[in-house]
C-alpha cells in the first residue's frame, strides 16, 4: 500500500492536494451528540479559497437529532485543513473533518461535540497542562446480522465466522477463549492489519496493538497512538470509519455494540490518561511504594469516584450499554481503584518500575457506543474535579471485587455504577456542575433529553429473551 498521507498546513496546501490527487469530491465529515460520524459530499468545483475559510453552508441542524430546531436550522461546516485524508476504498474522493458553525457561519456552533474537546485542551493550556489520552478500541466482526422489528414480530440474529456456535472443521473458538489466539482461530488477522496500514499510510495515525480480544465470536481490539482530547477523539473516529468501511468491503459486519452477545464478553473502550506540565508527568512520583502514583493522581482518581456514576451516562451511553456491565465479564461495576486489578474501575497499569512515561490511570467503564469527543473530556472534567477539591479516592482494593461479599463492600463504602441508562441519567441531572467549565449548559439539557426518549423508547419493546421467559406466566 503505498504511502499516500497528505496532511496540509495551510489552504494553499489543501487546494494543492485535490489537484493533485485529481480530487472530484470533498467529503464534509463532523460528529451529532450521538457520536454518530456524518458526511455530506460536495463537488470540487465549489471548493476555492474563499469557500474554505468562509465554510459551506450545507447543514440542515433540524435533521440532525438534538441539534436545533426547523426555526435556526442553517448551519455552516468550516474545514479543519490539516485533517484532510484520501479515502484507500473510495477513488478521487478525499474526506476532511469540520468544525460547526451557526447560522451565519460567524460564531461555533454550541452544540458541536467538537467544540467540546478543543475546549477542554484550551482549558488545561491555561492551566498549563496537557492531557495524554490513549484509548483501547474492542469491536466485533459478523458475517450477518439479521434483525427484524415491528408490531408483532422481533427477531435478532447474529452469524458469526468465529465461536462455538458454527466450528466448522474443528478450528474455533469457545466462550471466553477468544484472548489472543492466533490464525486459523483468529480468522481476521490479515484484515486487521488491513486496516493498521491504511490508518498509517493514508491518515498517519500509528497502530500500536492489534489482537482478538476475550470473547470467541470474532471480538477484536485495536489501540492505536493517542494524544490530546481533539486529536484522539479524531482519531477515535476515524479508526471506527476506516474498520466498517474496510470490513464492509469483505461482505462482513463490524459492530461496536458494547453488548451484542449473550455469555460472552462484551466491548469496552479503556481509556489510559495522564496529565503533563511540559516534560514533567503529573502522575508519577517515584517515592510512592503502591504503584509509583502521585498525590495528584490520587486526587485524579478521588473525582473519578465522585463523580462515576454520573459520568457513566456519557461514558456508557445506551441501554445496551448496561448488558455489559455486570460481574463476570471483565467490565468493571465497582468504583473503586487498584494496581493491576481487571475488576476495579480504575487500574494503575504497572506493568514496568521506574518508568515515568508509563505512568497513568486506565478509566475501564466506557465502551465504543461513547460520543468520543465528549466522553474523554468529560473524564478529565471529573478527575480536575478531585484535583480540585482534594478528593481522597480511599485505599485501593487489591482483590476481586466481584468476589467479595456484600457485607464487605458495604463496609468499605464502595459505589457501584448504575444499572441503566435511565439511572445513570438521573445521576447526571443531579451531579453536573464539573461539566459546567467546559460543556455548555444547552449541550448538556439537550443530551439528557435525547438519551431519556431513547431509554423510553427501548423500555416499550419485548425482547425474544422476555417471551421465552414469561410466554406461559
């Protein structure tokens, strides 16, 4: 694959690259509240100098959900010259992210999830910070996935390649021993590196792992390098955009449903963070004899605790989400911190001494279904929160917590994360003014409502599972 990363510095450089590359189409990309990435494609005739810095005017804001409504509905895509990337399936056509203005196309957009995360890193700048975020991506790869809805029939099917439902000649995977097996278990490896070459080649984002993850039906992960918010919540999604498209290329299905399968794990999206005061690693402190953590990470860690219930709601966005949060599948449940412990919603990796690089916490209760630019600025909110305040997180817990007895845990006044989505809402209307510097009071309303209608909405349907159960009550 050769490399063809173009990465413009200024508008004389973007023009460049689409005559150059023969461009005939310009892919307008940006993100709703959902997450959900967006495009509109616009011929390059239209594209000129005075296009780009003045923005195109081809948003209709009331048809993107909890955007605005039919009366102010004309907003302006402005380009982010330096994201501009070709497209490796998809000839002559090259894609770059946008940042949203209102009607006029003079003042940001309040409600862009990107407006978000350029916020947050401007808020550390001045603090004199930066934030390093690096995310672990887990997905699933099916050969079909069948679902049919209406009144009076629901039906939800899942064909896998891999796991213990098909085996074909004798080469499989059973629940739970999906963990890094290698070809012929792993039937995706040539495609998974695919997907890291074009990621590097033609977006310039580094892969640094890829492996098949716990789950035996063709579960997946992917880290890739971080940065700060904007930059990774970028890369985020474009690295779920490049695995549909190049996934959808082979007749397969990709799918970051954090929950898609019952009795086996789910998908999570672990978060690792540290914050920087130039070279200086604010996390590390080599004295400390638990796990090389400073008291500033603990104070990190305390506003995490605090605040983890209500931040699930933007970390754990959907119903679906809460299948996948319960005991005995890797996905943590418990609000409470510890080195090296899978169970503990917070874990120091410690994996190397004196190593003040390494040095970070890994938030485990997100999953992929999370609006990245929000989600990750909304943990750094809560861990400043601590900083802040002074929160003490408590000791860390070295045991499996999902193994301890409930007298225990009571004892020691561990917090559990919600249960659903509907609670973990009620949390967030109640605790949200750690939000208050960085997110907008109307981004934050209009979120809450729209994720309160689709838990209503889920609530009315009867699963398969519900009728199998209770048909003869």
């Amino acid at each position: 694959m050769p490399n063809v990363l173009v990465q413009p510095r200024n508008i004389e450089d973007f023009i460049d690259v689409l005559d150059k590359f023969h461009i005939e189409w310009l892919d307008l990309q940006f993100t709703d509240l959902f997450g959900t990435l967006r495009h509109v494609a616009i011929s390059r005739h239209l594209v000129d100098r005075e296009a780009i810095e003045r923005g195109f005017g081809k948003l209709d804001g009331s048809s993107v959900k909890g955007f605005t409504g039919i009366e102010e509905s004309d907003l302006v895509l402005k380009p982010v010259i330096d994201t501009l990337a070709l497209l490796p399936w998809c000839k002559k056509v090259a894609r770059v992210r946008c940042r949203i203005y209102s009607v006029g196309g003079e003042k940001r957009f309040i409600k862009d999830p990107r407006l978000v995360a350029e916020t947050i890193d401007e808020y550390l700048a001045r603090e004199g910070m930066k934030a390093f975020v690096s995310p672990e991506l887990e997905y699933f790869v099916f050969d079909r996935v069948t679902i049919k809805m209406d009144p009076w029939f629901q039906y939800y099917e899942i064909k896998s390649i891999e796991g213990p439902w098909s085996g074909e000649g004798g080469v499989f995977n059973r629940l739970k021993e999906g963990y890094y097996v290698v070809p012929p278990k792993d039937k995706l490896f040539n495609l998974k590196i695919e997907v890291a070459e074009a990621l590097e080649k033609y977006f310039g984002i580094e892969v640094e792992v890829l492996h098949h993850e716990v789950a035996a039906a063709s579960q997946h992960e992917i880290v890739f390098r971080g940065g700060n918010v904007v930059v990774t919540s970028d890369r985020l999604q474009t690295v779920k955009f490049v695995i549909r498209s190049l996934t959808a290329e082979k007749g397969l299905v990709a799918t970051f449903m954090p929950k898609p399968l019952y009795g086996d794990n789910g998908s999570g999206l672990h978060v690792h963070v540290s914050l920087w005061k130039g070279d200086d690693n604010l996390f590390y402190d080599p004295d400390d004899d638990y796990a090389e953590l400073s008291q500033f990470a603990r104070y990190f860690i305390g506003g995490l605790i605090e605040h983890g219930r209500a931040l699930s709601a933007i970390v754990s966005p959907t119903v679906n989400s809460y299948r996948r949060l319960i005991p005995g599948y890797e996905a943590p449940v418990y609000l409470v911190w510890s080195k090296a412990n899978r169970s503990a919603a917070i874990r120091v990796p410690v994996y190397l001494k004196k190593n003040p690089r390494g040095a970070r916490i890994e938030y485990r209760p997100p999953d992929p279904s999370a609006n990245p630019y929000l989600a990750l600025s909304a943990i750094i909110l809560a861990g400043l929160d601590g900083v802040r305040k002074k929160i003490e997180p408590g000791d860390p817990v070295d045991e499996n917590v999902y193994k301890m007895p409930i007298e225990k845990r009571r004892a020691l006044g561990i917090k559990e994360l919600p249960r659903s989505l509907d609670e973990a809402l009620d949390e967030l209307e109640s605790d949200n003014e750690w939000l208050k510097p960085v997110f907008p009071r109307e981004l934050i309303e209009s979120y809450i409502d729209m994720k309160r209608e689709e838990a209503k909405t889920l609530a009315q349907y009867v699963s398969p599972a519900e009728a199998y159960y209770y048909i003869d009550v």
